[in-house]
C-alpha cells in the first residue's frame, strides 16, 4: 500500500511538472508572423530534417525548438539541449561527445556525451556561431558520419539524433570573417527559420502581458493585476530590445514589486529605447 501511494504521488509530482513545462514554452501571440511560424513548425516538426533558428536573443529560439520536438515523432524521447557558449572551449568536446575513462586529468570514469544521449532524441545547440573551429571541425564528421569516437577512445559510436541549431549571431557574417565553416553551415542550415523581433508584432504584447501576469501572480499567490490603456499603450510601442524575455522580465518585476491593483503609464519601470542602446546586433 505504502507504494502504491508513493507511485501515485510521484505520477501526480510528474503531471504537474509536465504542465508546468507546458506552460513554460507555450506560444503565445496571434500576429501574422506567429501564425507562420506555427505554420512552419506544422510542416517541418515530422521530418528528420536539421533546423537552424536564427534571430535575436529574447526571441524565443528554445520555445521554437522545443515545439518542433513536441510535434516530432521523437517527441516521446528526450529533448537534450547544450548552450556551446555557457560551456569552457576546453570542456565542450567532452559535453558533445563524451569521454573514455583517463581520457584527461580529472576523467576518473567514463561519461556519455549529448549526442550519444540524444541517440533516437532530439538534440537542441544554442548559440552555435560561439562554437570553435576545433568543435566545428569534429561536429562536421559527426554529421556526416552519423557518428564519432569519444575523447580518448577508437571505439566509435553511431548515433541517430535530430539535430536543432540556434544562433543569435549572422552565421554568414562569420563565415565571411573566416569564423564558421560554410561547410558545416550547409549541413546545419536544412530548413532556415527566421524568429521575428518582438518589436515587428507588437500586436501580440498584450496577448503575452495577459500571459505572464496570470503565470506570475498565480506563482507568487498574488492577485493579477489590471493595466490601465495608457499603460498597454506604452508596453505595446516600446522597442522591446529584449524581446519577449524582457517582457517577461518587466511583468514578472511589476508583479511582485507593485502594490497597486491597477497598472499605469507612470507606474511602469523605465525601459531602454533603440536610441538609449546601440543599434540592434545579433550579439
């Protein structure tokens, strides 16, 4: 009895986490571009076909492949993700391709990479233009290849994972610079998809306000707070150079820092306009 109730709590645990996660990387917004772009996820999401999602930071690149796992037939398998510019250079052919035990100083047992992880899965790589030429090289061969050879080991291993790239950065920039291979461009750039700003589908803003209000005064038991026109006025034309992560970020602040049950203009943190910031970069 006492582990029915244990498997009955932690398939309850499990459901709640899944619709937390849910609700984490739905998409939000009813403009033409997010339209298409459902669209697209539609289409593209039941091929094996390698995606490269482009656009600025704070536009949702994550939330985008993470759809297009959902709706994939590997969408029962895990979706495994590495950030190549949270991980030491030293550090990122050990993290892709795992290890064979003493392979280096510290590898006091074998370790699995993501790629071998992500056999059979879906395996998300963020920020790929911060990968180096060495890594560049090495996941060219794997994608060739469809395998590899750990660090420190000839044994090779094959692997069959879907490959999902995202990049803040103009990878044809950094070819012409000499800093990505065009090469392993071509293999990564199957089915392009291009992330608009949240600044090109302002109409959405209020769609997404809605969002993150209900989501935060839900989590931090507080009630959801009224905006008044004037404020959705000024929430809906600001530049947004953040995107929707600096949306999320403001409604979130305004939620647990305000007492105010309704909203205005002048009760609105400042934000940062274009002329106030460089120009808008990949960076």
């Amino acid at each position: 009895v006492k582990n029915a109730v244990r498997t009955r709590e932690l398939e309850r645990v499990n459901q709640q986490l899944q619709s937390d996660l849910a609700d984490e990387y739905i998409m939000i917004g009813e403009s033409v571009a997010m339209r298409a772009l459902r669209k697209q996820i539609a289409i593209v999401a039941p091929s094996d076909g390698r995606v490269l999602i482009s656009g600025e930071s704070g536009t949702g690149k994550e939330l985008v492949a993470r759809a297009i796992h959902a709706q994939s037939k590997r969408r029962n398998a895990p979706f495994v993700e590495i950030n190549s510019a949270a991980i030491p250079e030293e550090l990122v052919e050990s993290e892709l391709f795992g290890h064979a035990k003493g392979a280096f100083s510290g590898a006091t047992r074998s370790k699995k990479g993501k790629f071998e992880i992500a056999d059979g899965a879906t395996l998300f790589l963020d920020e790929i233009g911060d990968m180096s030429p060495r890594v560049q090289a090495k996941m060219l061969r794997v994608l060739e290849e469809q395998g590899f050879e750990p660090v420190g080991s000839n044994t090779p291993v094959s692997v069959d994972g879907r490959v999902v790239s995202a990049t803040n950065r103009p990878l044809e920039s950094l070819i012409d610079n000499g800093n990505f291979r065009s090469d392993l461009f071509y293999r990564l750039n199957v089915i392009p998809f291009q992330i608009p700003p949240l600044r090109e589908r302002s109409e959405d803003v209020p769609l997404l306000i809605e969002h993150f209000n209900r989501r935060f005064s839900a989590d931090y038991g507080k009630q959801a707070k009224l905006f008044a026109p004037d404020a959705l006025e000024k929430l809906q034309t600001s530049d947004w150079l953040g995107n929707v992560r600096e949306l999320k970020n403001t409604i979130e602040r305004i939620v647990i820092m305000s007492s105010k049950e309704t909203i205005t203009a002048d009760d609105l943190p400042a934000m940062e306009t274009a002329n106030e910031r460089p120009a808008i970069s990949f960076r």
